[in-house]
C-alpha cells in the first residue's frame, strides 16, 4: 500500500470518537457548503496542485479510520490518484460502487475519494476550485478536532501559491509530487520532477488495481 503520510497525525485522529452523525441518502446537508476563502485560494493555484490538495483531504479522512486498516481499497485509491495527477500516461481510475460504500465510515471515505473525481472531472470546464473546497469540509466534518487539519492547509496553502501558480496558457501545469502536502520537507523547484519520479518508480503496478495505463495505438 501507499506510504502513511508522515504529515497526518494519525495515532491522534484515530484516536477521537466518531460523533458526527451520517445520511447516507444525503450527506451534503450536513458536511456544509464549501469556504468561499478556499476556493479563491485555490483557483490561483494549477489544476494538478487543485487536485493535490483534494487528494490530501481525502488523505484525512481515510487515514483518520483505523478500521479501516483492513481494507486496502481506500489506500489503493489514494495509490491510483496520486499516480493519474503525476502522469499522464496513467488514467483516472474507475469510480467507486456506492452501494459497497455505506455507513458512517465508509460513506464519508467514498465521498471524500467521489469529490477527488468531481474535481478532476469539473477542469474540463472551469476551475475546479468549489470542488476541491467542499474536500475540505468532508474532512472538517468527520474530524472529532479539526485544528490539526486547519493547521497543516495553512502550511500546505502557500507551498502549493509558491510552487504551482495558475497559469492561463497551461492550466493543469507542472506534476506535484506528494511531499508539497508535508511541511516539514524543505521544497526547491529544481527537485519536483526527482520526487514525481521516484513515486512514479514505487507504484504497486501489480497488485493495485486501480492503477491503469492509458492505451496507446500502435
């Protein structure tokens, strides 16, 4: 499976009781509409770096779960998503089955991975920015304490604002790797596109499924 991200508290967030309550008919009433703040951080940002960042909430979410442990899907999610933003020989892996995702753990991890779709999906036709905002919410919400989260996208934020500025001629810009999302590693440009490949280089081809290639004629 992917690499725990050193930049999640884990031990703690699993740790805090599930007190939030769950419709699985209707979740968006309760997870609350996105921050009007975040979406105009992002919408200065690239369409990978976007998608980074509703990646890295999903992260949240999933490994805020320690029931989850035994179940490799949401991992291998993660695994295939950060693969398809780094590359583009990668495609977006298949949407989940909703109706194997129910209740009040796994309906939160299949909407936080369905809202990284959503995202990637909305950059055909404008800025994905409200998208990847409501990703942040769905973290929020499920977390018993949210100020580790809020913490660490104040960090994350003006990594992403230096690094991958929007740029009109070339929206989705430059692949981001995924140490942009740990503030505690000390980032310079030059050194992006070793860390995209060596994550590249480490994928779990075999045994994950959900990483596909993009056919090519020959």
């Amino acid at each position: 499976m992917i690499e725990n991200p050193s930049y999640i508290p884990i031990s703690l967030i699993q740790n805090q009781p599930i007190k939030y309550t769950w419709n699985d008919w209707d979740p968006y009433a309760a997870v609350g509409e996105p921050s009007e703040e975040t979406a105009f951080q992002l919408s200065q940002l690239s369409n990978r770096a976007i998608i980074s960042f509703s990646i890295g909430c999903a992260e949240w979410v999933i490994y805020r779960f320690k029931e989850l442990k035994s179940d490799t899907r949401p991992y291998d999610y993660l695994e295939a998503l950060w693969a398809f933003e780094m590359s583009k020989e990668i495609m977006l892996p298949p949407e989940s089955n909703e109706d194997e995702w129910q209740g009040r753990i796994l309906a939160p991890v299949d909407l936080a991975i369905v809202t990284v779709f959503n995202t990637v999906n909305q950059t055909e036709y404008e800025i994905p920015d409200l998208d990847a905002a409501f990703a942040e919410r769905i973290a929020i919400y499920v977390l018993g304490d949210s100020e580790p989260f809020l913490k660490w996208k104040s960090a994350v934020m003006p990594r992403l604002e230096s690094l991958f500025p929007r740029d009109g001629k070339d929206p989705w810009g430059l692949p981001v790797p995924r140490e942009v999302l740990d503030p505690t590693v000390e980032l310079r440009p030059e050194i992006l596109m070793n860390l995209v490949n060596r994550f590249l280089k480490s994928l779990h081809y075999d045994s994950n499924k959900f990483i596909r290639f993009i056919e090519t004629s020959q």
